[in-house]
C-alpha cells in the first residue's frame, strides 16, 4: 500500500502539458555561445558583388538535431512556379541577392519536399524542422546549417 502511495504522489508532480516539440529561436541562437554576429564585408564601390567573400562563422553545436522553428526570409533554390522546395534561409530581406551573404552561421539550407507556396515566400516566414550542424554550397551563399522542413508557414507574432 505505502509503494502505491508513493507511485501516485509522484504521477501528481509530472507536468500535465505536453512540451512544445519546436523552440522557438532566433537568429543569435545560431551563435555559439559568447560570439556575435561578425560584421559584414565592404561593399565593392562598382556593385560587383560575387568579388565579396562570404564570411565563415562558427556554428552553435549544441543545436545539431534539435526541432526548432526560425523566422526568417526565403532565397528560393528549387522548385516550380508554383511551389519551392529548397531554400535559403537568411535573417534578412535581400540577403545573397541584393547585398552580400551573411556569414555562414546566419544562413540555413532549407529542404522542403512538400514544397511551400511560392505566393508565401516574399514576407517572412516561419520554419519548423529538425536542424543539423551540416554545412552545405550553393551558387548563392554557403550555409553552417541545414534543415529538413516539416512546416513553412507566414510569419504571425
């Protein structure tokens, strides 16, 4: 009777809710602990921006296999008219296209086989998935991170 009793108080302490399976992040987190953002390159005075280099920054390994969800803005890879499938996800607008990239640890290939709306893509939006510390090459820019997506969504607060 007494080994019942304390089987039940202990089941009376356990949470009754359910943890949030993703957290919520934003783009410091990427950081490993005690560095920040580095600073970006100078911008070429003729506007050639493939002469810029990308900087290297050192990823958060602590986040390797973590489920996460990350706002951020889409530089489209692959995909359709429709529907991309493959990404870059970087923490500002303009990002690789525009302007030069960000440093490696600030920029995330995303692979989404479901594919997201391509109408959805030019605001920010929010990604859930599983992060790995694996580094990737594109055309665009280099990344510290990948993804593998199970949600794309608009960004709401």
């Amino acid at each position: 009777m007494l080994r019942l009793m304390v089987l039940l108080a202990g089941l009376l302490v356990l949470p009754t809710q359910a943890a949030e399976p993703f957290k919520t992040l934003d783009w410091d987190a990427l950081l490993p602990p005690g560095q920040s953002v580095l600073p970006p390159p100078p911008v070429p005075h003729d506007g050639d921006m493939s002469s810029v280099p990308q900087p290297v920054g050192e990823v958060n390994k602590a986040l390797d296999g973590q489920e996460i969800r990350l706002p951020g803005f889409v530089v489209p890879l692959e995909g359709d008219a429709k529907k991309v499938t493959a990404f870059l996800l970087v923490p500002y607008f303009g990002a690789c296209i525009h302007v030069p990239p960000p440093p490696t640890n600030q920029v995330v290939y995303v692979s989404y086989p479901k594919g997201a709306p391509v109408d959805d893509l030019w605001d920010a939006i929010w990604v859930k998935g599983k992060i790995k510390t694996v580094s990737t090459s594109q055309d665009m820019a280099n990344t510290g991170y990948s993804m593998e997506a199970v949600e794309v969504a608009v960004y709401e607060e």
